[in-house]
C-alpha cells in the first residue's frame, strides 16, 4: 500500500513553505527572469525560469533565514588561514556535527573516516529520508587539493552550516523529514568521494557541489552544469540519459537571487570535471554552484548553502505541485535553445533539443508524480 501523501504546511507554520516568494509574485508578463538567449539581464547565459513558490522557493527562504552568516564566515578564514590540512579541517567538522545532534537525534546519522584503509578520508552527515531512505542525493564540499584551501575552506563553511540549519529546522519541527536521504559529504578531494561511494550505502539520485570559485566568477551566484547539445554533439559528461538537474538549480538560484533582493547571477558549463568525475563515472547527473572565495562574506557563503540545499531538498523531497514551474522553466529552456539554433542556421541542432527537453519532461513527471526521477 502505498504510503499516505503528507499534509503540506503553511508558511505561517514553517519557514520552509516557499511562503516568502508567495505574496508578490511579479506580473504574469514578468514571470520569466533571465534573458533571451542573446541578451544580459540579472541571470547571464541561461534560458528563463519561471518564478514560483514551489521546488526550491519551499527551503531557499528558510536555509536564508537561519544560516549563520558570520559564524561561517569566521570559520572558512580560519581554516583557509591554517592552509590544506584535510585532516584538521574533518576532525573539526566530525566534532561540530555530532554537537549539532548528527549521530545521536533520531533520523540524524553522522560517519567519520579519517584512516580508511586504501581509501581517502571523509565525513559526512546524513537526513535520512522517510519513505526511501535508501536513495540519497548527496551534497559535496571539498576542503583543499583542487578546490584550494581558500576556495575549499567557503565550500565546506557553507555545507557545515547548511547541515546546522538542517539539524536546527528538524529538531523545531519547521522542516519534515524529505523523502530521500540528504546526504552531505566532506572530503579533501574527490578520491574522498570515490572512496565513500565504493562503500555502497546508498543508491545516488543526484550530486550537489557547493565550492569558492578559484577565480572571481562571472556573477555573484554561478551555476556550471554539463556541456549542452551543440554543433559537437553531447558533452562527455552530460549523462547516460536527459534529466532535470539543471533546470532545478536554475530555479533554485533564481530564488535566492530573488530573496537576496535581485542579485546578479551566470551560469555555463563546468569549468572543471575533477570535483563531478567521481559522480560521471558512475552515471549519477550533478551540478556545482560557485562564489568568489576571496569576497565569500558571510552572507555569500548563505547563498551558496541555500541555492546547493534548497536544490538537494527539491529533488529529495518532490511534490506534484512543483511539477508547473519544472515544466514550464523546460519549455523556456527549449523555446531558448531552438531560438539560438534557428538563429544559427542549423537546422540538426533544434530538433534534437526538442527530443532532449521531451525526455527530460518526462524526468519531472516521474520525479514529481511517481517520486522517481
């Protein structure tokens, strides 16, 4: 038997809701934010997303709300002051999970490997999910080696205070338990992720990255996903098959630009394959959002921790309500891409994004109608 649908809370109740974009959605001629495909607006270099209160409006406000700006922010200088030393940096990061309630609050589990035997060490933090705790969509921050200490130091400050959030909203009942597991992984590099996925604890939906930009990004918010369709075919590392991925960071990132009170943001393909190869090889989509480690203010490091957690839970926590926006933020991906393509003069390229955009609205309805994606 299928498990009862839970009751949906009001924004009055709990922070986590999408209730603060609710009141003044702009006019319907102004749902769709970002550019056409030619232009610049505040969202450089992707198609429009739809504004709406579902999908990742339901946790960007709350994650806003409680994250702890300049408590991260003191902690990403201390540990980027102290250089590379992983080590270090996970011992300190075991120590304030379990103090936050990880490894001993029910549905709250933690896992520290500092000596695996052939393998790297990591930590991380797991919400089990409520009805398929055995899938996970896992978030990731690496502490040195290619993210560097500066940039790696901003990743992990926001993922750990992403987690205390998390803990804080669960232990107050203003957060339900999501679906899926959410997963929150520390390594220095990603030999830590290889190592934690041989493990096979779970089964991986979807990976979130959240890191300091090595250079000064594009935007104040930067999303990089895979290559997309273009005149050399598809990237290496767009995946065995379409999915929504992009388009629920995209929306994810809209919300905070919208909360954050209209901050700039881009968007383009990875600049860098090491912190996802772990996460390609074994088939599994996943994104990276990006901030500018050496300006990472406290309320930067927010950001970040809301677009990367506001993304995990979405995915980890579908409702049919989010199914609209998902849609329509596809069509205006497809409407984006098929403008460019015509305006090109190849005639290949546009009915193949038709193709790929049809498979991906499929994605999300299996995600959102069937909990699968």
């Amino acid at each position: 038997m299928a498990p009862a649908p839970r009751p949906l809370r009001t924004a009055a109740a709990c922070l986590f809701a999408g209730g603060c974009l609710a009141p003044d959605l702009p006019p319907p001629a102004d749902l769709f934010v970002g550019p056409e495909y030619s232009a610049t607006s505040d969202h450089a270099g992707g198609p429009g997303v739809l504004i709406a209160p579902t999908g990742p409006a339901r946790f960007a406000g709350g994650i806003l709300e409680l994250f702890d700006g300049p408590s991260n922010q003191a902690r990403a200088r201390s540990w980027a002051a102290a250089g590379v030393d992983p080590a270090a940096t996970l011992r300190e990061l075991g120590v304030t999970l379990e103090a936050a309630g990880f490894g001993a609050q029910p549905g709250l589990s933690l896992g520290v490997s500092l000596a695996a035997e052939g393998g790297a060490p990591f930590v991380f933090a797991t919400i089990e999910g409520a009805t398929r705790p055995h899938e996970a969509v896992v978030l990731v921050a690496h502490t040195g080696s290619e993210a560097t200490a500066e940039g790696g130091a901003h990743g992990a400050a926001a993922q750990l205070g992403l987690a205390l959030v998390l803990a804080k909203a669960l232990a107050a009942d203003e957060l339900a338990a999501p679906a899926r597991s959410v997963l929150l992984l520390w390594g220095a590099d990603p030999a830590a992720t290889r190592t934690w996925l041989a493990s096979g604890s779970h089964y991986v939906v979807a990976a979130v990255h959240g890191h300091g930009a090595l250079a000064p990004p594009p935007a104040a918010l930067h999303l990089e996903r895979a290559l997309e369709l273009g005149p050399g075919g598809e990237s290496a590392g767009a995946g065995p098959r379409p999915d929504g991925l992009a388009v629920v960071a995209r929306c994810a990132q809209a919300d905070v630009a919208r909360l954050a009170g209209g901050l700039v943001t881009s968007e383009g393909p990875f600049s860098d394959g090491g912190a996802r190869r772990p996460f390609v090889a074994v088939g599994v989509p996943s994104v990276v959002f990006r901030v500018a480690a050496d300006e990472a203010a406290g309320e930067s490091l927010g950001r970040l921790a809301a677009a990367a957690g506001a993304t995990a839970l979405a995915l980890a926590d579908p409702l049919p309500g989010d199914l609209e926006r998902y849609l329509l933020t596809n069509r205006a991906q497809l409407d984006a891409r098929v403008s460019a393509a015509t305006a090109a003069s190849d005639d290949s390229l546009a009915p193949r994004w038709r193709e790929r955009c049809t498979r991906v609205r499929h994605w999300f309805r299996a995600l959102c109608l069937g909990g699968g994606g």
